[in-house]
C-alpha cells in the first residue's frame, strides 16, 4: 500500500529542498519517516518503542535511531526544516508535556511514591530535553491527531477542508480538521469521542468511571476490545460460533475481534449479530457528527476496519438511513504510517497550520 | 438588559469612525441595529415581518425601514461600511440563497406548480435583488450563526475562540465558533444538532422522518415544543397539574412550556418530572459536544433557558455528573438582539472573520 504514495528516491538524485522528520511513537513501536518538501518519503524506519521510566533516555535512544535514519541519506540533525513526534497521549505543544499516555512510562507521574525521583518525567518539558540534542523547529501531538494530518496531507483527504478521522482499534481515537486547520479545542482536549453517551444507561456508567483511567463508555461499545469481549462473552454463554473458531485456528480461547470482522464478512450470521451493537452505536455516533459538523469526509482507521470492506459497508448503509447530509466514509489511506507521515506535515505541509 | 452593554449616542457627540446595519429577519418580527465600529448600537427597530411570496416586495419593505431608520441618524446608505442579515433556514452568503425556510414565504419554490411564476423566488439571488439597492458590503447567514457571532462580540461570550451557542425554543438551533471563526462545514450545514439521535428508538425515528420537514428527534424531545407537548399529553392523561395550572391563570388548555418550567423552578414535582427527560437529553448531548470539540463555553439562548435559572442549574449538575471536562454553560447575554448584533458583528467585528 505504501509503495502507492511515495517514491523512492535514489542517493544520485539531487536532493529536495527541504527535509523533515516524522516520528510516531506508539505503545509498542516506533516509526521514523525522513521526508522532503516534495512530499517523498525516502526514509522509514520501525524498531520497538524503548520502556523506559527515564525521559531523558528515552530522548537519547530516539535521537541515535534518527542519527541513524539521517546517515543513510548523508543528511545531519542540523539540515532538518523540524521534526514532528506524535505520542499516544495528551499532548500539550506549547509546554511540551504529555499526559493520560499509560503507553509511555516516563510520562506517568510515579503513583505511588508520589515523588518524581522515583520514576517518572511527567512534570518535564519535551522541548528542555529534546533541545539539548536539536535546536529547530519541534512540534509535538497526539498520535491521532498526527494521523488525521498524515490522511490530509497525504492520504484518504488529501487536500480537504473538513474532515473526522476516527480510529477504531483497541480504544476510540478522534482527530478534527475544521476550516483547514488542526482543531484541538480550548485544552487541547477535544476528539474525545471515546466519553460519548447515548442514553441514561450510558450516562450511569459514564457517571461511574468519570476521573479514572478506564475505558470510555462509546469506546466500551465499538472498540476492538469491546468486540472482542462480546464474542468471548457469547462462546462463554454457549453459542456454537464454528466459523469464527474455524477462522482462529479452531482455537476457541483464540477468538477475537478480527475473526468476528473476517467471520461477518464472509457472511457467519452469528458473527453480524456479534457486530452488530458495535456497528449500530458507531453509525449512530458517526450521523450525529455529520449533523454537527458538516464534514466531507469521515477517514476510518485502526485495525477494525482494516482490510475489510464489510465493516464500513455495513456503517455507511445505517447512516444513509438517518440523514441524508452527504459526507463520504473512507478507510484509512496511509494505515500505520499516518501518525508518522502527519508528523512530518506539521513541518512540511502548507495547506495546514 | 440591552442597556447594560450598549450606551446611547446623541446626536451631538461626534459621529463615529464607521457604521453598519445587523437584521434579523424572524418568522414574525424583524429586527434592525445599527451600529458603530466602537461597539455602540445607536438605532434599534423592531417591526412585523412582511409576509410575501415576492422577494423583490420584500427587500423593498426591508430597506424602506433600513432607510428610516438611518435617516434619525442623518445617514445615507452609501455611507454604510456594510450590511450584515440574518435568516432563518439555510443560508449560503456566496451564492444568496437560502433554502430550508419554512417562515420565509418568499424563500420556498412553490411545490404544488412546480413553477417559480406561481410564488417563491427561491433560485434567485438576494444578493441581486439587493444590488439594485445597495452595492456595499452583504453577509448573509442563519440567524443562530448570527446569534452566536452577536455573543462572542458583544454577549455571554465576549472575545472567546470556541463557543458553542444552542438555542432552546420552538425548534433547536446551534451556531459552532471554533479556533475563532464561525463553523459552517463543508456545504454550510454545519450546527444541525436538532437531528442528532441516541440509542436505536430514536434512529428509527430519525430513519421514518429523514427528508421531511418534521422536527429533528433530538429537537422533538428537548425543545419548548416538546415539553409543551409532554405536559399537555400528562394534563390529558390525569395527573392534577394544579400549580402549573394555577399559573396558567386558570386555563388547563393554556399550559405550556413556560409554565412546566416555572413550576419546576418553584419546586413542583409535577412539573420537574415532566421536563426531564428534556433535561436529561440535552445534557447528554451537551456532555457529547464537550468531549468531542472541548469549548471554552456553551451559551443557551431561546424561550426555554430565558429568566429561569433551573433550567441551566439543573443541566450543569447533570453534565458534571458525566464528564470532569471544564466548560462552562451561561445563558446568552444579549436576549432576541443578539441574532441582529451578530449580523453587525459580521461588518464590525474584528476578531472574527
């Protein structure tokens, strides 16, 4: 899929004009992408995302593998235009800290010693850290937002005004492009979908679980984890499930989202009925964003609806039912690279920002 | 209330740097300001809307009573920096259309002919109709855009870069301030709150009435409408309603809305149980539009919120229940001018657009 998008460009070419980094830090892995004003992506480099309770090597380790990237194309730190870095958190770029990122130990304030020296960075600024290794433009975000920059610049919405992009993996993620630009709300808090209620059932959990660390309600509805949890559910409660047990390897305990999603698409009626509350609170929710916000395009990313039409087929179809303001539903055009490539946006893009 | 914002101008003072007219055409009345560049509203004039199916004859009307009112201030149109007009229904300011406008006689194609000779002037611009008349600066738009400009420059929302503004009237109206500029979305359809849903009853309902012009779902259980309709239905099936009905001066027949929601304020359990599942729907939506776009503030306007503080007290503690997202919920500041002030603000204004 990528090799769609990009050229490769060979070191005997003359160089672009402008060069970026592009990094996006994940839970488990990073991705490094060097690219060019051009919008050529010549380097991309995935390695495990170093865990670590010390900011300040984890900034290290960062910098030796982008050193690393930056030789193979005989570019210095000091040549680079900027760099972006997206984090699965809340991140705050004028300040430079993260937060609400369990993923990234050294963002996580030590709870129980209460005391920083025990682990934990969470008070420190990226931009003091990072500023000691490089001294240009730096732009940090939220790895979604990245993502819905990424899908802008270079993917399903390239070049559009107006667009949701929604990620629907193991939790909900929400990036918002309104009138052209990156919108992030008073705190930078919003995209958080995953809190929505519908209902006063809803509202009591959300109720309950307001100030902790646990899932949102319409996240607990239609992520991968709540898919996965109604079908372990349903074989616990005794339905025959065959086909999605054939699908995982005839291991029953095995069972997942993907083999509901796969088994529902090759049409497994217990598979769709499975799905289906997770279909239906999305496509509700989905409809009500179109109705508020007018967008042009929803973009789906996140492994549910990856490689499967079945999925947002089944999406589009309820929301044509409830509203007929146009907005087009597309999966994700640059899959797991669109943190990374967003990234690079913030620095190399024009249309935003 | 108009007095505390807005200082009367004699006609000795000296003249101020630039002027402007804001209108707000309502279904029944309408409203002219006009204005100056320091934020002084010098002309206010109310009067009935003229109901016509000729769009000519009605902009001939409206700039009679532009043009007398201009003249108490010894001004001339030409001198007017521009003219900013608000409607109600959907308002596209490049092309001059407006579509969806029910009240607005003159703006619906005749359906039974199918012939535009037969009434309605619904293709044609009033951008040319006003051309004849006036050659400066015209912003069109919907009058709960104009609401929401009018509080950011002058109300509740003074200088704040997210608001949302929701009116709760006959109908709901929203009107979406983001990162400072007016939200329409991508066709201008931006703020149709009314049709949001929650939960499958409601999206059967919103499947059986897409396309018509019926109530949205959200707006047939939240408005002032809809709590009329509640509190009649309850009268009809027995309960005694004697406080509402003793506000009502007597008349069960009479009971409505304004009355639900006095009583509820004095303490009526009556009438607090009628009105909450409105109270509940919107809070709920309220707590949605939180999570999702993060505004500083979400300004109520309209009937329902209008000089009863239990409305707004009893939706803030629901909200707070569900999510520790700071936002706060004012009631508007400017009362039915601020549609006609935000149409100034349009001219005037600089902090938006």
């Amino acid at each position: 899929m990528a090799d769609m998008y990009v050229q490769k460009q060979h070191r005997d070419e003359p160089k672009a004009s402008g060069w970026a980094a592009g990094i996006d830090v994940g839970g488990t892995k990073t991705l490094i992408c060097i690219g060019t004003a051009e919008q050529q992506v010549v380097v991309r480099h995935k390695f495990p995302t170093v865990h670590t309770n010390d900011a300040h090597f984890f900034f290290e380790s960062l910098f030796e593998e982008l050193e690393h990237c930056l030789k193979q194309e005989g570019l210095l730190l000091a040549q680079l235009k900027g760099i972006g870095i997206g984090f699965p958190g809340v991140v705050d770029n004028d300040s430079g800290t993260i937060t609400h990122a369990p993923a990234i130990p050294w963002s996580v304030q030590d709870r129980i010693h209460g005391d920083s020296t025990h682990g934990g960075n969470a008070h420190e600024s990226i931009r003091s850290i990072v500023a000691h290794r490089y001294s240009g433009r730096l732009v940090l975000d939220n790895d979604v937002n990245m993502a819905a920059l990424g899908e802008q610049w270079l993917g399903a919405a390239r070049g559009l005004r107006h667009v949701m992009m929604i990620t629907v993996g193991t939790g909900i993620g929400c990036g918002l492009i309104l009138n052209g630009e990156m919108y992030k709300g008073a705190a930078g808090g919003a995209g958080e979908m995953a809190y929505w209620i519908a209902g006063e059932e809803q509202a009591w959990q959300a109720a309950k679980q307001k100030g902790t660390d646990e899932f949102g309600v319409f996240e607990s509805l239609t992520s991968g984890t709540a898919i996965t949890r109604s079908v372990k559910s349903a074989l616990a409660s005794g339905i025959p499930g065959t086909h999605m047990i054939r699908l995982a390897g005839g291991n029953r305990d095995e069972v997942g989202a993907r083999h509901v999603l796969q088994a529902a698409s090759e049409g497994d009626v217990e598979a769709q009925m499975i799905l289906e509350p997770a279909l239906v609170h999305m496509a509700m929710a989905l409809t009500n964003v179109i109705s508020l916000l007018n967008p042009e395009m929803i973009v789906v990313g996140g492994g549910v609806a990856e490689g499967n039409t079945y999925y947002l087929d089944e999406i589009r179809q309820r929301v044509a039912l409830w509203t007929d303001i146009p907005c087009t539903i597309v999966p994700a055009g640059l899959g797991n690279e669109a943190g990374a490539i967003g990234a690079l946006a913030t620095i190399l893009g024009s249309s935003v920002r």
